[in-house]
C-alpha cells in the first residue's frame, strides 16, 4: 500500500509559520491584505473563495472582497483591477478565472500590477517563474506540488520529474519549479509519443491533465511518489483525479488523495504569496 500524502498536514505546517511571520509584519505596523477579485457566483469560485478567507483569516492576512455582478462591463472590472494596483495598503490580488466571455480576459490579466500578482495570472509573474528574475509570484497549484513534496521530505535534486499537462496554470511553471529543485524534468502532453512509458520512467509522477483516472497501472512503476492535480467529476458525479487512485496505491511508494491533497494546500501558497509581496512593499518603503 503507497503512504497517503494528505494535503492538511502539509497546509497546516506551512499555516503555522506563516501566522509568525504575518505578526511579525503586523506589530512593522504592516497589515498583510489580500484582495480577492469575483465576476459572478459560480460555486467552484465560492467555495475557494470561503477557503482562501478561511486560511487568510488563520495566518492573520486581511481580505477585502471585489466582487462585480457577472454582466459588469470590461471596463468595470479593469477599473477595480487599477484601483488594487493603486492601492498601497493592498499587497496580493486573487481574480477568480474564466471570466465571462464578453471580457478580455488577457487585458485584464496584463492590467494587474505582477508585483501583487500572487497566482501567477500575469506574463510577468510567469516570466519571473521562468527567468529567476523580476517582480511576480508562480501560479499556487503549481507551487503547492513542491509544498507537499517538501513537507513529505522528498529531496528532488537528481530526481526524474514527469509532469503530464503542459498548461501555463500548472504544467509549464511547475516544470520550472521542478528545474530550481535540480529534478531533471520531462513535460508530457496529448502529442507524447508513449505516454505510459514516459510515465513508467519517473521517480516523481505529477498528473495535470484534467482527465478522470487516466493514469492507470500501465504508468506506474513500483517505488513512485505520485502527485494528483486533476480534479474532474467521473460518470458517477464524484470527484476524482487524474490518477487511478486504487492503482497508484497498490504500485506507487506515495500517493496524494483527491479531494484533500494538492488542492488543500494551494490557499497556504496564496497566503504565503501575500505575506512574501507585503514584505516585498515594505522593504520598498
Ligand atoms: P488544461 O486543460 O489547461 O491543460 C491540460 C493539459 O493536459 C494540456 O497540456 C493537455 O495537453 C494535457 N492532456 C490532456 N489530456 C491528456 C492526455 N490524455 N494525455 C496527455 N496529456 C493530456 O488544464 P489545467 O492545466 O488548467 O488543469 C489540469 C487539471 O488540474 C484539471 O483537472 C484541473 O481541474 C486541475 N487543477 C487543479 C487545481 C488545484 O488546485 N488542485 C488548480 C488548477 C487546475 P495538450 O497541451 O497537448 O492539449
């Protein structure tokens, strides 16, 4: 049987030194503040929303809510996206994607200034992901994979890194961050010529694809640490990963559940994010 890596104690660990840090920056006389961007109700959005509230209220990072009803203008949103960028007692902006079609969601993405750009939205941040250098922060999903390998003791220098999905939200920026940990990495996507085989070489399998249990035992090779970032609803209507979960946990060393396992651990990226760019404000000063 592979050893569960749950997300909370990955979370809560992180949790506990960021609420440190955040006092620290308070009796600065700096109050670590957030602000969170939503166009419309969708549930998956509030249910984050309630999470990312819930984890900054724990660290002691204040939140101030934007949130436009889902027929507000382009302009509208832009308007509030500058008055965060204008606001100096803002450090970090959430803005919840995808936005309704008739907004530009690239524009409005290339508005917001990277330096509070803790989710990775903008061209800079990535760059700054990709470069090493310059104002910006990875996007949390991604960085919430090195969390929990961390938190679990894995070591990645000189390890194989497989990666399946190469989005800009996950895949790509976590192949960088894989890189800064010295893994030797290996991005797949729908063109790999084999992807079982790919998969079978890694000694650090990340599944982003967004498929329901596509890795099966054919990816899977004794030993693995097996990271799950897909979230999809099987025929049944419950939520699942990329990974099959009864596979992995027969053949892989490690494994991370779906729900509870990356997923729970992105609003203490994004809280640490705050913290890193309210520090970053204050030694501007
Ligand atoms: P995208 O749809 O943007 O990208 C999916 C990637 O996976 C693409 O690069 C695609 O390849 C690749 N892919 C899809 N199907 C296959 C396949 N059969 N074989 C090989 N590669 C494949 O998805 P995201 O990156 O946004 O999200 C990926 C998953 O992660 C989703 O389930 C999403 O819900 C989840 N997610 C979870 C988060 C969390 O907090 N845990 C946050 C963000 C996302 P190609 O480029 O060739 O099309």
């Amino acid at each position: 049987m592979a050893e569960l890596w749950k997300g909370a104690p990955a979370a809560a660990a992180l949790t506990e030194k960021l609420a440190v840090q955040a006092a620290a920056l308070r009796q600065a006389g700096v109050v670590p503040t957030l602000a969170i961007v939503r166009v419309g109700e969708r549930p998956e959005d509030l249910s984050y929303e309630r999470g990312a509230v819930k984890r900054c209220e724990k660290v002691g990072i204040q939140v101030k809510q934007f949130v436009l009803p889902k027929e507000s203008s382009h302009g509208d949103l832009l308007e509030v996206i500058h008055q965060i960028n204008a606001d100096r007692a803002i450090h970090g902006c959430l803005l919840f994607r995808p936005l309704p079609p008739h907004m530009d969601e690239e524009a409005i993405c290339a508005a917001l200034d990277p330096a509070k750009d803790v989710d990775g939205i903008t061209a800079g941040s990535l760059a700054a992901v990709f470069t090493g250098r310059g104002a910006g922060y990875p996007p949390c999903t991604a960085q919430a994979c090195l969390e929990i390998l961390d938190h679990y003791g894995c070591d990645l220098t000189g390890k194989r890194a497989v990666v399946v999905g190469r989005s800009l939200v996950v895949g790509k920026p976590l192949a960088m961050l894989l890189l800064g940990c010295n893994a030797t990495v290996t991005l797949c996507h729908t063109r790999t010529a084999d992807l079982p085989a790919e998969c079978r070489r890694a000694e650090v399998l990340i599944a982003a694809a967004g498929v329901a249990n596509m890795i099966g035992r054919d990816h899977l090779a004794p030993g693995q640490l097996v990271l799950d970032v897909g979230i999809n609803v099987d025929q049944e209507g419950n939520l699942v990963g990329d990974v099959d979960f009864a596979a992995a946990d027969e053949v892989a060393a490690a494994v991370t559940p779906v729900p509870g396992g990356v997923g729970a651990v992105t609003t203490s990226v994004l809280a640490a994010h705050v913290l890193q760019a309210a520090e970053q404000s204050q030694s501007q000063k």
